[in-house]
C-alpha cells in the first residue's frame, strides 16, 4: 500500500462560516477530482488528517481545529492507495 501525502494551507476565507468539508479539502489537495471520488475514499478510511482517520464523508475542518499566529492553517493530508 502508497501513502500519498499533501500539505494544504488554507486562509480564513476559505473556511467559510469558519468550516470546510473534508470532501472539498480533498478536492483541493488533488486527491480527487469529483466529490464522489472524495466520498469513496472516505469511504474506504483511506483519509487521515493531521493524522486522525477521517470516516464519515459529512466530517468538516473548522477554524478551531488547526490555527496559526499569521491566520493560514496547514493541514497534513495522507491518502492510502
């Protein structure tokens, strides 16, 4: 089995309403291009973020959940394949 790994650095404007959905996080990392694709690999519990499994595609990413001092928050994406 791969790990494929991804960095993300997300802005306070792109949590909308201080959140965004693991589905469109995984779009944005280049692990899927649809959100079907990102639903499957949920699905599979081939996701971890910030090395917590993701299990439930409805799972979101908020504000709260990663921070820094200069308001970007990275996040550390892993992909089994």
């Amino acid at each position: 089995m791969t790990t494929l790994q991804s960095s993300v650095v997300l802005t306070n404007e792109d949590l909308s309403g201080g959140k965004m959905r693991v589905v469109d996080l995984l779009i944005r990392a280049g692990f899927a291009t649809t959100e079907a694709e990102a639903r499957e690999l949920i699905k599979r519990r081939t996701v971890e973020l910030d090395g917590s499994e993701v299990s439930h595609d409805d799972t979101s990413i908020s504000r709260g959940m990663v921070s820094d001092e200069d308001g970007q928050l990275p996040l550390r994406v892993h992909v089994r394949v």
